[in-house]
C-alpha cells in the first residue's frame, strides 16, 4: 500500500481546516443541491448499503462531492474523536418567535444585476441548517440534506475561532501574555518560526511561516502535514513527525513576523498548545469547561484528534445547529448567558474591535475589503459592526451587534473556497439584518 494512498482519504478531512480563497474546487459541475442531496442519492441507506453507496475509509473518496454532503453530518463515524462534553445539568431552551417573511427577503447578490430572495440562497449555497436569532430569539430555522435538529455537522474553520476565543479569554484574564514569544511558553517551538513569534502574531494569523496550503500542489507543505496528523497508522518506513505537535516543530520561518495576514492552518494548532499548555487542558476539555457546559448546551460536540489524540484546534469540531446559535449569541451578549458571565466583555470587544487591517488587506480577499482578522474571527468592519466564524465549504456564525443578531449556516457547498459563496451570503446577512431593524421599527 503505497504512503500517498494510505493518506489519500485523511487528505480530505485536512480540507476542512483552511477558509482559503484560493482552495481547489471539489468539482467543477457541481449537481445542483436538490440533486445531490444525500438522503435522495442513498448514501448509507440500507442494512447494509449496497456497495454503490458505501461512504467509508479509506475504500471511498469520503469528501468528495456530492458523498462530502453526507459525510459533514458523520465525520465521527469516519474519524477518531474526542468528546467536548455539555455535562450533565438540563438544557436551556432556546425562545422562539419564527418570522415567515424571512424567506421573502430580497436582495442584490455581489457582481449580480437582478435579486434573489432569502429561500433561493438556500439553495444555491448547498445549506444543510440555518438558524437565525433576533434578540436571543429564534425567528427562523431551516434543516436539509444530512442534518436534522438532532444531527451535527462539522463546524470545519470555525473550530478556529472558538480556539482564539478561549485564547482570547486567557488574555483578559491575565492568564497569557500575548505579546510573550512562544518559546517562552512551548520550548519545544524555539528552534522552529513559531518560536521567535509572539503569541499575538499566532493568535491573528500575522506568523512569516514557510508554509503552503496548496493542494493542487503534491509538493506543498500540507501533504506533510497531512502525514504527521492522520490518527491512521504510519506506513512502514515513515520517519516524519507524528502529530500535530511534533509537525509544528518542523516549521521554518519566510519573512518578519507582524509584516502580513497569512491564513495556516497550523497557527491554530500551535495556539491550541499554547492553550494546552497554560492550562493544562486540551482544547476539546477546556472548550467544555469553559463554555458548552455552561451555556445550556443541548447536545455535546465532538473534535478529530491525532493519533496522540490531540484534538484537531484548527477545523475538527462537530456540534449541533443550536449549539452554535449559542455560541453566537454568547458574542454577541459580550460573553454572558442566562444570567452568568462566562467571560469578560472585553474579550468581545477586543475581537469585535478588529486586528491589523493593512496586514490583512495584503492577502487580498476580494469579498472581504476593508476586513480583518484579530483572535481567529473574521471582522468585516462594516456599518454594523460585524464579525463572524467561517469555515470552508459555507459554515459561518455571523454576529451582527447593530441587527441584534446572529445567522448560523451550516452547508456543504461543493467547492472549498468561500469567495465562491460570498456574493450570495454576505448581501443576504445584511438583508436580513435590515428586515429585522425594519420589523424592530430602527430606521
């Protein structure tokens, strides 16, 4: 069996971990949402599946489309996972007022000359669960394809953010020093570029690391990458570095750290053992501890790991629509709910507030002008304030503090790159976010 085969199938799991505008289409033509909806194709129905409609490893090409839009709601049953626990206590259910003029909305997409109402963006960016919040009110949930409100769905980059917010919240405790070098706090990184990096520069994305996300490239650094973080077993007479950690040691540096916005991957996977190690807690535990048993979670979630079982901090959280909603809504009430501060304000503000913005202009997002990027949260700096998690393939918690508002979208977009799906989001947020004002009576 030879190595590139072995990985072949963990290779699209490691897609999931990078909101990159230049990621390779999954398929070029594409089927439409309607026509690739897992539950119409089969996959995995039947006791057992036929063959034809097996989704396994490493047999089958488990992400590629249209299998992927089954796969995102399974990865655990794929995968080696650790569990971020919601404890024991009862949920808190979440208030519901449902307003059926959301789907009428319409809007002017990015590049586009007629509109699209709110109902047809569903469609077209492959949305498999939307929940929208007003006030810390549902006023609108949708569920299609794989997920159903008992299901989970891979959250892919959006894992990033919640590791910058715990690493946020460490900040404003007085718990990590963001402007100490990383060597300082993983020895282990001294002789690697993270090393003379502070944990700032990891913590926005602002590392000169010698690094290539590149995937159409069998050369580039995440092929390696790749290797090192598959929890399968390493082919005879691998000698490469086993695991996230020990791959982050390998890493060299290309430029001055602070010069330029550069989104890796790995800088979430070093901050996560930042985190690890002033705590004393992996990711999926103190994301537990901190937050999903303490905001009246309704499902626990669960994280891909290593094969040291290290969770994956850069895109291996799975949870429900719901629970994300949670998330959302806890930025935006500045890190209280239901009458408990789970962490200071200030931790929102400083992520709301936005990180270097000529840094990040210099990686030049196109649908993303004027934006930044400060703890692994996207900031728009629009004229309502927002900012949000985003992960590939369409995942998003947008936070909309003018609006009142939080959309969750969970989806499964056949093609990586969210600068594909941008033009038919970000006008509808804002549409939405508008409508709601309306319906408030703010002008």
């Amino acid at each position: 069996m030879s190595d590139r085969y072995l990985f072949s199938c963990f290779f699209k799991i490691l897609a999931l971990c990078a909101v990159l505008s230049g990621s390779p289409a999954l398929s070029e033509t594409a089927l439409t949402a309607e026509a690739s909806d897992p539950v119409r194709l089969g996959w995995m129905q039947g006791f057992p599946p036929s063959a034809d409609k097996l989704v396994m490893q490493p047999e089958s090409d488990f992400f590629s489309f249209p299998k992927m839009r089954w796969t995102v709601c399974h990865i655990r049953e794929l995968m080696p996972t650790k569990q971020v626990s919601r404890g024991l206590g009862a949920p808190v259910p979440l208030k519901y007022a449902l307003d059926p003029g959301i789907d009428t909305v319409r809007f002017v997409p990015l590049g586009a000359e007629s509109e699209m109402s709110w109902a047809e963006s569903l469609s077209a960016n492959y949305t498999d669960g939307l929940l929208v919040l007003h006030g810390g009110t549902v006023v609108y949930e949708y569920y299609s394809g794989c997920l159903d409100e008992a299901g989970k769905h891979a959250a892919m980059s959006m894992t990033k953010s919640l590791t910058g917010l715990l690493a946020e919240i460490l900040v404003v405790e007085g718990n990590l020093d963001d402007s100490s070098k990383v060597s300082a706090i993983i020895p282990e990184l001294k002789d690697s570029a993270f090393g003379s990096a502070t944990v700032r520069q990891v913590m926005d994305m602002t590392t000169a690391l010698q690094y290539s996300e590149d995937y159409s490239d069998p050369n580039a650094d995440i092929w390696a990458y790749s290797r090192a973080a598959s929890p399968l077993p390493k082919p005879e007479g691998y000698s490469g570095p086993n695991g996230y950690f020990e791959y982050l040691q390998t890493v060299k540096q290309n430029g001055d750290h602070g010069d330029a916005f550069g989104y890796r991957t790995i800088n979430s996977d070093a901050l996560g053992w930042i985190i690890s190690r002033v705590t004393g807690k992996d990711v999926a535990k103190l994301l537990s501890e901190r937050i999903w048993q303490k905001m009246g979670a309704e499902q626990d979630g669960y994280m891909t790991v290593d094969a040291k079982g290290t969770p994956f901090a850069g895109g291996g959280l799975s949870a429900g629509l719901r629970d994300l909603g949670r998330i959302g809504q806890l930025m935006l009430n500045g890190g209280v709910t239901n009458g408990e501060t789970l962490f200071p304000k200030a931790v929102v503000d400083n992520i709301g507030a936005g990180g270097d913005r000529k840094a990040f202009a210099k990686a030049g997002y196109s649908t993303l002008p004027g934006g930044s990027y400060r703890s692994m949260w996207w900031v728009f700096h629009n004229n309502h304030g927002a900012f949000a998690a985003r992960g590939v393939h369409g995942q998003t918690i947008y936070v909309d503090p003018t609006a009142d508002m939080v959309i969750v979208r969970l989806a499964s977009f056949p093609t990586a790159a969210n600068a594909r799906i941008d033009p038919t989001s970000l006008p509808a947020y804002q549409a939405v976010a508008e409508h709601l004002l309306r319906r408030r009576g703010v002008q």
